[in-house]
C-alpha cells in the first residue's frame, strides 16, 4: 500500500509539472506575439496551479508592464502589480539575475533611482556579464547625477556590446548631460551607422551640435528627422527654435504651430512660442504662458514671471532675450536684430540612444 500510495503521488507531480510547462510555453508564445490578454489567463491559471512557479511571476510581472493603459492611472495599477510580482518571484527564488534587472528597470520607470540600483545590484553579483542589467544601471545613476558611475557602467557594456545603439544612444545622452557634446556626438553617429533610420538618434545629434555651434549642421539632422518620422513633434519644436534664432519668424512660428499640433500637451512648446511672440504679440504671449501654466503647475512661478513681465517693453524684451540670445544681441523695441546675418553652414564635426531592455525567463 505503501508502495502504490507513493506512485500514485509521483503521477500526480508528473502530471502536474507537465501541465505547468504546457501552460508556461502556451503563456510565452502568446506574450511574444503580443497577445497580452490570452497570455495574463494562462500566467494566471498557471499561478493558480502552482503559486510557487517563480519564472510565471517574473514573466506575468512584465507582462503587467506591457499592457496597454489607458490612462496614468491605470498604467500605474499595472506597474504595481508588476512590482509584486517581481517581489514574490524573488521571494521563491532569491537568485534569478532577470528578475532584479526588471524590477529595477521597473523603478527606472518610477523614478526610484536609488532602489532601481540596489536592485540592479544584485542582478549583476549573481551575473557580472549581464549586458542589460548594466545598462539600466548606468541609466540609473545618469539620473543620479552620478556620471562616474555611470559612464563605468556604460564602458562595461560597451565591452560586450560596442555596437548596440540602445548603449550609445544613452550613453550619448549622458554625455550631453555631462557638457561633453563631442562624445556624445560620436556615440549618436556611430548608432546611426548601425541604425540609420533611427530618427530620435538625428534630434540628439541636433541638441549636441547646436551647443557646439554648429546650428546649420544641426538643422540639416532635425530635417532627416522630420523625413523619418513626419510626425516627430519635438522635432519640429527644435527646429522652430532654430529658424527664430536664424531671423526667420514666420517658419518659425509655422513650425512651432506643427509641433503643437502633433502634442498639445507637451509645454515647452508653449513657453517657447510665448518668447517668440514676447515683443511683438505680447497678448498671444501672454495666453501661451497661461495654457503653459494650466498644463505644469509644478512651474507656476516661472510662467507666473513671464505673464507679469509682458506688461513692460522692458520686461518683454528680457524674457526674448534671456531665451534666445543669453550672451547678449543687439534689438530694436520690435525684437528685430540690427544687423541680420544667415545661418552660416560649419564644418561638420568629423564623425566615426527604450531606454530600458528587459527579458523573459526561459
């Protein structure tokens, strides 16, 4: 009896386990197909099987990242799930290296900086070569402030991966947070040499050469933008920022309109059209720093300056000033420049990007 009780039980496990894998591979395939519903049912039933299947929680846990949201409050529901689970996978297996990385991407996206590292952390103890983990941790830290570390990091991955454009494009971007514009030019044009319909890659290099002075070099990058993606907002906002500063108004205001179109709530456009129109339409100005200020409270205080100094010429011929031409330029009452020079077209600078990766347990 004995004997036979104990086959039965080890039937039953077998039949067990082959259920889970069917129903983990059923999950898998669908998720990868992108048929996020059918595959939350089977990571449910199979969780409901066996609550102790660590690998369906890490994999359900991304899965309640890549669910369409239909607001931000939904999509923060789903990122908290998705955080519990990651939780209780590590909590049935305190070793998987994926899982650390998504949970710590997963705080990336939160802004949890700081927890996002001491997760990563831990991914790359149990897996020093583990190429996304250390990206997203160099993300982190580029958050931080903490270049150092950061661009440690980056060089890590970089010796796994040198031609990886998501790694040179971030790496790029820390170094344009870093002041340091010649590197980050040459990360985003040795991406484009891997991915050359890449259109984000186009408007980075843009940023980087308009701070070193390069403004036609710059306007020629956001125009392949612009061609790649048609309907690339920022894209259209940095070059209405350049036409106005090139004397060119009407382009400018004609383009600044097109990025409003495509992203009406994206406020820097707002700010920006606001000093464009400060001394000559200080009215429209006035009401573009309004609509600025319902959409970012957060910045009540600076919107709030700008209207009060559309009153006086002297305060609307500050605030154009301050934004365009810093370093000091010679304007009438009108905002126009005494002396009109063109864009004159520089040398280009000699040349040789998701933030986040993340993948599913096996």
């Amino acid at each position: 009896m004995k004997k036979f009780c104990n086959l039965v039980v080890l039937c039953i496990c077998l039949a067990a386990c082959s259920s889970d894998t069917r129903l983990f591979q059923q999950a898998k395939l669908a998720q990868a197909q992108g048929n996020f519903q059918k595959a939350l049912t089977l990571y449910n039933k199979l969780v409901r099987q066996n609550p102790q299947h660590a690998a369906a929680l890490t994999n359900r846990g991304l899965l309640w990242e890549l669910m369409p949201a239909k607001d931000e409050a939904e999509k923060a529901k789903n990122r908290h799930y998705a955080e519990q689970d990651y939780l209780r996978s590590l909590s049935i297996n305190p070793d998987q290296a994926e899982t650390y990385n998504n949970l710590g991407a997963l705080y990336i996206d939160q802004k949890r900086n700081g927890d996002a590292i001491m997760y990563l952390n831990e991914a790359i103890v149990r897996e020093p070569r583990y190429f996304r983990a250390l990206l997203n941790r160099a993300n982190a830290h580029t958050n931080l402030g903490e270049f150092t570390q950061a661009l440690s990091d980056f060089d890590r991955a970089a010796a796994l991966k040198p031609n990886d454009p998501g790694l040179l494009l971030n790496r790029g971007l820390a170094y344009f947070s870093m002041d340091k514009y010649e590197a980050a030019i040459d990360d985003f044009s040795h991406a484009l040499a891997v991915t050359p319909e890449d259109a984000r890659l186009y408007l980075e290099r843009a940023r980087a050469l308009t701070k070193l002075g390069y403004p036609a070099d710059a306007y020629e990058d956001l125009e392949d933008a612009v061609q790649l993606r048609p309907n690339y907002a920022l894209a259209y906002y940095y070059l209405a920022e350049l036409s106005f500063q090139n004397g060119d108004k009407d382009q400018a205001l004609g383009l600044l309109v097109r990025a409003k179109e495509l992203a009406p709530r994206y406020v820097p456009a707002y700010d920006l059209m606001g000093d464009m129109l400060a001394m000559e339409d200080p009215v429209s100005a006035t009401a573009n720093y309004m609509v600025a200020l319902k959409l970012d409270p957060a910045q009540a205080a600076k919107y709030r300056s700008k209207i009060d100094q559309m009153k006086t010429e002297e305060g609307r011929y500050r605030v154009m000033s301050n934004r365009f031409f810093p370093q000091g330029r010679s304007y009438n009452s009108q905002g126009q420049r005494y002396v009109s020079r063109p864009v004159t077209p520089q040398p280009n600078v000699p040349v040789p990007s998701a933030r986040r990766t993340r993948r599913n347990r096996s």
